[in-house]
C-alpha cells in the first residue's frame, strides 16, 4: 500500500495534459533537471528531447510572443556574437565544440517567447531539481562513506582498532569535503542549484518536518562541499534577510542565528586553509606552489592583461583559452599554464571569447535582470546567486552551467517572475 502510494506522489509531480507534444515537453525539462545534479551527460538527451518538442510547440503557435518578453532576444544575439567568433579563430575545432554546447543559449530563450507556462509547472522544475539535489547527496554520501571505510581497512600498519579510527578521523576531511564528495559534477555547481533551491522554497514558512529535515539536508550538503563563492552568496542573502527585518526581536534572534552560522561554516577545514593560502598569497612569489586560491586571482590577471590587448573583438571563442594558456606561460604562471585554466569569471571570459559587444550583451541582460528582480528580497537574493557565481566561475563553458542559465535567467526575465505566485502565461 505505501509503495503504491509513493508511486502515486511521485507520477503525480510530473506534467499531465492532453497535448502529448507539450507533456512531452514539460516531462521532459523534468527528468533532465532532477538528473543535472547527478552527472554531465545523464541529462543530456532529455534537454534535446524538450528543445526539439518545444521547437514543434513554436512552429504550431498561432500567436506572437509578447513584445514586453523581447529582452529574451539578448540571448540569440549572444549566441550570434559568439559566433560571429569564430570567424577570427584559429582553433576552429574547440570554437565548434562551444557553439556546440551552447546552443541552448539560442533555442531555449526562442522556445520561451511562445510556449505557454503557469507558476505550478514552473515550480515543478525546481521540485525535481530539489529531488535530484537529495538523491545527488545521498549517493555523494554513500559513495564517501563507503571510499573512507576502504582508506581505513586497507592502511599500511597494522589495522586494529585504534589505527581504524585514527584513519577515519584523517581521511574524513578529505572523503567528505569539496570536490572529493563532488565527483560527477564540479562542487560549485552544485552549491549554486542548492542555493537557488533554498531561495525558491524558503520565501514560505517551513509548515512540516520533513520540509526541515529537507533543508537541513541540503544545508549540510551546502556545508560539506565547501565553495567559498556559495558561502559568500549565502552570507550576503543573510543580511539582507536580516536588514529588511522591522521586528527588533525577531532581528536580534536572527543576528544571534546569522553569527553562530558564520562560526559554523567557518569551522570547515576548506575554510580555515582558504584563509591561510590567502593570507600567504603576497608572502611568496613561488607560482610553482599555486594554491586554487591564487590560481583564480593570476587568471583574473592574466585575462585582464589580455583583454587590454584586443578590447574591440577578443581573440574569438575557440583561442581565448589558448591565448590564456599561452600568457600564463609568459607571465610565469605555471601552476595556471599546467592545468590550462579559463578565465575563472565569465564576464572575463566572455570578453575573450567576443570583444566588447558579447561582454556588452552579458552584461545587459544581469542589469536587466537586476532591475526585474528587485521587487523582493527573495527575487532578488536570486539574482546576487546567479550573479556572483559567473564573476567566480566560466559557467558558461560547461553544458551543465550553459543550459541551466538559459531556462532559469530567461524565465525569470519574462514578465511575470516565476518566483512569482501570479499565473505567468502568455496570453
């Protein structure tokens, strides 16, 4: 009875309508953003299942899309720019490989200025996103728990109990932690669907236990994976939370909580050892030891240094990160010139890839988006996510960071937020 009963929750999340076209649409985005935790090509197929349904679904469409939703263009003109790209590039094979990738920059956006949607469908997305995240941990945590075990058993002295436990305590910050936990998909990612999740679900009071124990969950996966970039993010959503708090009382409580927060996640291993390698970072000029710290500020500088070299068209989308890779060497970075690190900033990288008319365009559309999405605090706690986390990373040289922003920024960027209780439809 309690499996058909599951059976029956879980069937009802996904979108029912008569219209096989459009719920093989919607079903489709479903399955493909409770796997984008899980692995980079798992959900793959089901984002080109949705883009060739809702390509259908806008070729069917007797209606215009609404002139106010025009801004959603910014994303094609992107994708057209990023083209324009390879024009002036060498590297024609990588160059190809992104325009790739990025195509669901082009597609979707066009997909969304006709296809109709209300908030109870989009929400469903991040339901199964919120689904995918819970599974993500529970198989992260399996995986850990299960490497450390091993690390333990298969020590070199003599295992007995006292070595057993003295090797679960070592290995534990290092089966548990970051990226270490993390395998199938780059931690900072993660750390930014679990933020945009809690944004989206913590706007209402928490009425259940299980919506506790829910959000504990993904506190503590948040804790464990340790990205300085979601710890910043989430500070900053904090005070915003606290300043906009009129009750004294109330104010005074959520301070206490704020600081007994800080002190927590500041006790994370990660933590302590990102403030000592920063605060080392003018001791040595050592770049041989490059910590990943200094390794995101030397890209920066070395992406600024060449951007000053070509400030009208970059170095076009298939040899920015062979130009940067090429500046390390001569700047003596070498830990940077080793691993062949991007830019680490997407607006950085952006102007590599296009010049100043791609970058110009980026940034028009997270102005606009900040201008849309000042209403709230809610609204706009989800922008400062998304925001900061492409001034710490490429996101958009990844598919997982490329087709996530272009569904959730555009369908924010329609003229009824889906952060929004209202009905958002184009009618």
């Amino acid at each position: 009875m309690k499996l058909k009963n599951l059976i029956i929750n879980a069937t009802s999340m996904f979108y029912k309508e008569d219209d096989w076209i459009v719920m093989t649409f919607w079903n489709s985005l479903y399955i493909a953003f409770f796997l984008l935790p899980l692995g980079i090509n798992l959900p793959t197929p089901f984002f080109v299942i949705s883009i060739i349904f809702g390509v259908i679904m806008m070729f069917r469409s007797d209606k215009s899309f609404i002139l106010d939703n025009k801004i959603l263009l910014l994303f094609p003109a992107y994708f057209v720019v990023m083209s324009l790209g390879l024009i002036y590039t060498d590297n024609l094979s990588s160059g190809f490989d992104l325009i790739q990738r990025s195509l669901t920059l082009l597609l979707f956006p066009i997909i969304f200025l006709f296809v109709k949607e209300d908030a109870t469908t989009v929400r469903k997305l991040f339901d199964f996103l919120l689904v995918g995240l819970l599974v993500s941990f529970c198989f992260n945590f399996f995986c850990a728990t299960n490497n450390l075990l091993q690390y333990a058993i298969n020590g070199k002295e003599a295992v007995n109990t006292f070595s057993f436990i003295e090797r679960l305590i070592k290995g534990r910050n290092y089966f548990f932690i970051g990226s270490s936990l993390s395998r199938a998909v780059n931690a900072n990612y993660i750390s930014i669907y679990i933020l945009l999740v809690l944004s989206y679900y913590l706007k209402n009071k928490l009425q259940t236990r299980l919506q506790m124990v829910v959000i504990f969950v993904l506190f503590l996966y948040l804790f464990l994976l340790a990205s300085i970039a979601a710890y910043v993010i989430l500070a900053i959503m904090a005070i915003l939370l606290i300043v906009n708090i009129k009750d004294k009382q109330k104010k005074y409580t959520m301070i206490i909580m704020f600081m007994m927060g800080v002190f927590l996640f500041a006790s994370n291993p990660r933590v302590s050892d990102f403030y000592v390698r920063i605060k080392s970072f003018n001791e040595t000029l050592d770049y041989e030891n490059t910590t990943s710290e200094k390794s995101r500020v030397l890209s920066w500088d070395a992406s600024i240094k060449l951007i000053k070299e070509a400030p009208f068209l970059g170095y076009g989308v298939g040899d920015a990160n062979d130009v940067l890779i090429k500046k390390y060497k001569e700047l003596n970075y070498t830990f940077n010139h080793k691993n062949k690190y991007n830019s680490h900033n997407q607006f950085l990288q952006t102007y590599l890839q296009t010049g100043i008319v791609g970058f110009g365009i980026l940034v028009s559309i997270f102005i606009l988006l900040g201008m849309r999405m000042k209403r709230s605090k809610n609204e706009f706690s989800v922008f400062l996510i998304l925001f900061i986390s492409l001034l710490f990373e490429s996101m958009l040289v990844r598919f997982n960071g490329i087709v996530f922003f272009s569904i959730v920024i555009p369908l924010l960027l329609k003229k009824r937020s889906i952060l929004s209780s209202r009905i958002i439809r184009n009618e």
